[in-house]
C-alpha cells in the first residue's frame, strides 16, 4: 500500500531520472514497483514487468532480475544482498529506493555498517537519513518484506542485526542503545498564542481589535478547539492535519482556553460573521472552516494561497 | 423528548431543509444528522441532540461566490439554529453548474 501513497509529482520527477540511470544501474521506478509486487506474491522467484511501463527493451531481462535485487530484493541474508550506492539527488534516491515495507542497512563511505532499520516506507526513511546525515549514507542494502505486518518486520530486522552481530561482533553504532542519529524527530510545535496572559488582566483594548491585529500580523492563524498538540474537536484535528502537511508555519489559538481567551469565541464569531469553529485566518482574511479548507487543500489552492 | 418544546412539532433536520430550500431555492438538498459521531464531544453539552449535521446544497445562488460567501449564506440562513443548539455544520455548497444539474 505504501507505493500506492506516491504523489504523482514524485512519480513524474523520478522517471527522468529512472531512464538516465537505467543505463548503469537497475532498480524500479514506483510505478513500475507496484505491479512488481503484485506478480512476485504469486511467484517468488520470478517476475517480469508489463512492457508499458518497461523503458528498456528485453535484451536486458536477464540482467535486470539480478541487478534489480539490488534494490527490490525479498528479505535475503544481508550478506547475500548488494548494496545500492546512494545518489546526491533526493530525485533519484526516490528513482533507486522502492516506497516498500522492509529492511535497510545504511553503509559510510568506507564500507562500514551505521545502522540497520525497518520501515513502512524504505525511500521515504532513506530521504530522511540522507537529510539529516548525507555524511554517513553512502550505500544502503534493501530487503523488501512483503505482507508486512509487525512481526514479519521485525523478525526480518533482527535477522539482518544478527547476522551483522554474528559478522563483525558488535551492534551498528546507530543502533546502540541512546543513539538518536536515525531517528525521526517529530516536528517541533510551536506554542498556541494567547489573546491574554490569564484571566484577570484587564483588557486595555477591545477583544476586537486584539482579533484584528492578530489575524493581520501573522500570516496564518488557526482558531481551533484545544491546542495545536490535542485538538479537541475532530474538525479542528483535521485543519491541524491539513496546516502541518502544508507545512506551513502557522500560528494557532485555542477557543476552548477560557483563561487565556475568555470571551474570544462570541467576539470572533462576530468579527468574522463565521459562527462555527475552527476558522482559519490567511493575511488577515478569513479563508473558511473546515470544509472549506479541506477542498482548497485537495485542489491545490490552498499551497496557492499561502505562497502568496 | 417531550422537554424540547417546539422541537416536538419538527426535528432540526426538516427545520434546516425548509429554511435552506425557501432561502437558497436549492435545486438539491440533503440533511443528514450525524450528532450521533459527536455525542460525548467536548463542547457538546448534555443536550446532545441534534448538533451535528451535514448539509448538501445545490443552488443558483451560489453563481459567482466564493466558498467563504456560500457558506456564509447557509449560516444566515440557520442563524436561529445556530443560536439554539446547533454546534456545527458540514457543508458542501455547490452550484448547478459544478454539480452538473445544468
């Protein structure tokens, strides 16, 4: 299922690059990975690709299978697997590396072991790693589990740690125990912005125009139920889902938060003439609620919109 | 139910399908209460019935308004509603044309 994610954007960029590379090295474009697995669940040991979506002509069958088990290869031993090199490009890391559930071992430039992983998107992990440190990933060994559930990855895992245990004697620096070099940090958040710094301050000026300012100095504002960590209303959960995927820096306001924003939810229902939440502020004009904000977010319009 | 009043002679639903369609002169419209999906909500109160409902609206007068003004225009349309208990609306408000009524 995980292929079946691909944006189609990713698709199209990595096809150019697909051909460019095919010349040297073999390994499946997403497309073309898809129908890979649904023929190698019938048949293990053999697969072959429909010719539509094939860039090269047949002389090359025979060679793909084994070079294409570079990249795409059913859980083997690790020693039996080869090891991919890792392009420059996150284009064409995208091209090598199958959107697949499965196992990975990251290699440096000296051909020494960092860190063995598992994952419900290989490409997407290795994208990761080789953001966050290019310096270590120089070639990476692929096994793809099929029909991955969670103790066929991790078995599959351990089995591959073993191995390298039994090999070199000693874990991969990256899976020692403290060591957070591979792993995903979850995207800071951002505090929810207060209308006052707590219950019994006297406003010195009108709600209103607390509203106003707030919507027009920030580019995008939120005013959802609950905070931007645990919304309290599955409508406000969904704009905050939409916001992050955007990934647009976004300031939020809990309506919810009497102690901070007492009387804000009358105040903004009027100042907006909205009467429902969440509401979603873009340059100081109301862009809708949820509803709204999720089709503009499905046509496009909304990335649109936040680039201007 | 005998405690909610004037809710004993029409539920919400069909209040809300009067109102839109003598307002909106909707060519098609759908109500569906789903306060069911919401009961034990944190902003709904003990009251909790009828809050929640998704509303599919088909109107002319939608032509040339942008979805900030559709909305805005089913809102008016509800505003007793919405002052009497009913916490939110999912809307889809299309014209004749988008929806290929035309």
């Amino acid at each position: 299922m995980a292929a079946m994610n691909l944006s189609s954007s990713t698709h199209t960029a990595s096809s150019s690059t697909f051909r460019l590379l095919s010349a040297s090295r073999t390994y499946t474009s997403p497309k073309s990975h898809l129908c890979f697995h649904s023929t190698h669940i019938k048949n293990r040991s053999f697969f072959s690709f429909p010719s539509s979506i094939s860039h090269k002509p047949n002389h090359t069958t025979k060679n793909r299978r084994s070079h294409l088990s570079l990249v795409v290869s059913a859980l083997g031993k690790l020693s039996d697997t080869e090891s991919v090199p890792v392009p420059p490009e996150s284009d064409a890391v995208s091209a090598v590396f199958p959107p697949a559930s499965g196992v990975y071992a990251v290699y440096d430039k000296n051909g020494d072991m960092q860190f063995v992983g598992l994952s419900r998107n290989i490409q997407s992990s290795i994208l990761y790693h080789q953001k966050s440190v290019p310096e270590l990933c120089a070639s990476i060994k692929v096994g793809v589990v099929d029909n991955p559930d969670r103790s066929a990855l991790t078995q599959a895992w351990k089995s591959w740690m073993e191995e390298h245990i039994e090999a070199a004697g000693k874990v991969p620096p990256g899976n020692e125990t403290g060591n957070t070099t591979w792993v995903r940090q979850a995207p800071k958040k951002k505090a929810d912005l207060r209308i006052t710094p707590g219950r019994n301050v006297q406003l010195t000026v009108p709600l209103e125009e607390l509203i106003d300012r707030m919507v027009k100095e920030n580019k995008v504002v939120a005013f959802i139920k609950g905070s931007r960590t645990a919304p309290q209303c599955g409508f406000s959960q969904r704009v905050v889902g939409i916001l992050e995927s955007e990934g647009v820096d976004y300031e939020s306001v809990d309506v919810l938060d009497e102690e901070h924003n007492g009387g804000l939810r009358e105040t903004l229902k009027k100042y907006s003439n909205w009467p429902t939440f969440p509401q979603v502020f873009v340059n100081g004009e109301l862009v809708g609620g949820c509803d709204i904000l999720s089709s503009m977010h499905e046509t496009g319009e909304l990335s649109g919109l936040f680039k201007k | 139910m005998g405690s909610r009043g004037t809710n004993l002679l029409l539920s919400r639903a069909s209040r809300i399908k009067s109102k839109l369609q003598s307002v909106l002169e909707a060519k098609f419209l759908e109500v569906e209460d789903v306060s069911y999906q919401h009961a034990g909500h944190a902003a709904v109160k003990d009251n909790a019935n009828e809050t929640h409902f998704n509303v599919k609206v088909v109107s002319g007068k939608f032509d040339g308004q942008n979805l900030v003004k559709r909305h805005r225009m089913v809102y008016d349309a509800l505003a007793d509603e919405l002052e009497s208990g009913l916490h939110a609306l999912s809307i889809v408000a299309k014209t004749p044309k988008e929806a290929g009524l035309n």
